[in-house]
C-alpha cells in the first residue's frame, strides 16, 4: 500500500512539474533572462573596477601619442590591424602610438630603479627600450590571433544557427541579424563582427561590398571562404541553406583533419622529450647499480 501512494504521489508530481512547464514556460523564461541580464550588469560592474576605463587610458598615453612621427600609409595599415583586434574606436591608433613610447620609458625607469643598468648600462637600456618598442605590436598581434581562433572556432555554430533560420524561411539578412543577436553571449565576436556587416547594409551599402568588408575585417580563410560561397550563391540563385550545410560540414571535416594532422605529429614531437629527459633516467636507473658494482671491484683491486 505504500508502495503505491509513494508511486502514486511521484507520478503526480511529476504530471505537475510538466503542466508548469507547459503553462508558465515564458515567465520563466522571463524570470531566467532578469536573472542573467544582472549577472551580467554585476559582472560588467566588477570588470569597471579592476580596469580602467578608455578615457583614463587615453589621458595617460596623450601626451605620448604624437612623439613619434607617422605616414598615412603607416596609419592606415595600423588601423586596419587594430580593427582585426576588434579596436575600431578613432583614438586607438593614438593609444597604440602613445603606448610605442610610454612604454620603453616604463621599461627604461624600471631598470633604473632594480639597478639592472649596473651589469652593462648600454646594453641594458638598449635591450629596454626596444622590447619596450616592439611589445605593444606584439600583444596587438597577439588580440588578433586570438579573436581570429575564436572567430574560426565558433563559425559551425553560427552556419548552423543560419542554416536552421534559412530553412525556417527567413532571408538571408534576416538570418545573419538573428545570428548575431543569439550569439552575442556564447560568441561575440561573430556577433558583433555579423552585426557590423548589417549596419552596413542599413547604411546602404551593397551586400556584396558588405561581404568583402567583412571578409577583409577579419582576414580569416574560412571567412573569406564563406563570403565567396555567400556571393556565388547569391548570384545565382541557388539555395542559401544548402550552401550553408555544404560549408558548415566543410569546415567540420577541416578541423577534424587538423587534428587528425596534430594527432600524426605527436609521435615526432616525443622524440625530443624521450631523447633528453626520459632516455637519461633510464640509463641512470638501469646502469648506475652496475656501475657503482663496477666501481666497487676495481676499488678492490686498486
């Protein structure tokens, strides 16, 4: 008997759970997003205070900013590398500029005050200064690679996220809108790089000048890839969501034969490790008794 009102209770609650579900799915939804969005208020509010805020910034970096002289040519590229790195404020080529001086002098004074400059001052500040020159192109190159391996990694996502909007019968802008608009958390980059390119078009440029723009902000292979099957497709008629299947399972197939390729080149790279670290031991641990055994009998007779 009650085994059967504990079963009778459990399948009630549960036939409850789902009804609630059912019934009240949008408020909780509702009570979910209230949730998340103060997460992330709290969080963005936490981030202000460990970091600086860009206005702080760039009243350190100012008076730096113009002490090195630049060419048109010079700036444009710069500013083309700060936008691959998602920098696409007007100040950021002057903070770059700034930061190319105040930081050799922040390398220079910390050199002083350690007294590094005792073992050979010349070297020394000449060393300082220019890895102090050449470290801001260096992290800018490293916020590129970075935002392009996220950018490639989170690509299948975002196709098959196109492909399902696509099949569901919404056009092709309507898609990438959709896209970056469900993906601004779990990828934001792809967000904001697809949200850019809608501005575009709103803006009245071309979806296929938007396309190449986009393309060319990002200088990734499987972007540019998909911009020309976008293009083609576009071009002549065929059909959007089949294309996107097509690459998206393309792109599946490249990464799992990159990493069959790592996977081939471990064997390879063991070689260096076994050689100097592993080898070592080992003839330590299995001559060293004979050795000292040897050292022992020839002690004896000598």
């Amino acid at each position: 008997m009650a085994i059967l009102i504990v079963s009778f209770l459990g399948i009630f609650g549960l036939i409850l759970s789902t009804g609630l579900l059912l019934f009240y799915r949008d408020v909780i939804r509702e009570r979910l997003s209230a949730i998340v969005d103060a997460r992330m208020s709290s969080s963005g509010a936490v981030f202000n205070l460990f970091h600086p805020k860009k206005g702080a910034m760039e009243q350190i970096v100012r008076p730096f900013q113009n002490v090195l002289p630049r060419s048109t040519q010079e700036v444009s590229v710069v500013q083309k590398r700060l936008i691959r790195a998602g920098f696409r404020d007007d100040s950021a080529v002057n903070s770059l500029f700034g930061a190319k001086v105040l930081v050799p002098l922040a390398l220079a004074l910390l050199v002083t005050v350690t007294g590094l400059y005792s073992w050979s001052p010349f070297f020394v500040y000449a060393v300082a200064l220019g890895i102090g020159f050449l470290l801001p192109d260096m992290w800018l190159t490293r916020r590129t690679s970075v935002r392009q391996l996220k950018i490639r990694l989170g690509l299948p996502e975002a196709l098959d996220l196109m492909v399902i909007c696509s099949e569901a019968g919404l056009s092709l802008d309507q898609a990438i809108l959709k896209v970056s608009q469900e993906l601004r958390l779990s990828q934001p980059e792809i967000a904001d790089e697809f949200g850019l390119l809608m501005l575009e078009q709103k803006a009245g440029r071309p979806r296929e000048e938007a396309l190449k723009s986009l393309a060319d902000r990002t200088n990734i292979d499987s972007v540019r890839a998909l911009v020309t099957a976008l293009i083609q497709a576009d071009t002549f008629g065929t059909s959007i969501a089949k294309t996107l299947r097509v690459f998206s399972d393309t792109l599946r197939t490249q990464r799992k034969q990159k990493a069959e390729e790592r996977a081939a080149k471990t064997t390879v790279k063991l070689v260096f490790p076994l050689v100097f670290f592993i080898f070592p031991s080992l003839f330590v641990v299995a001559l060293g008794p004979a050795m000292i055994s040897m050292y022992e009998g020839f002690d004896k007779y000598f």
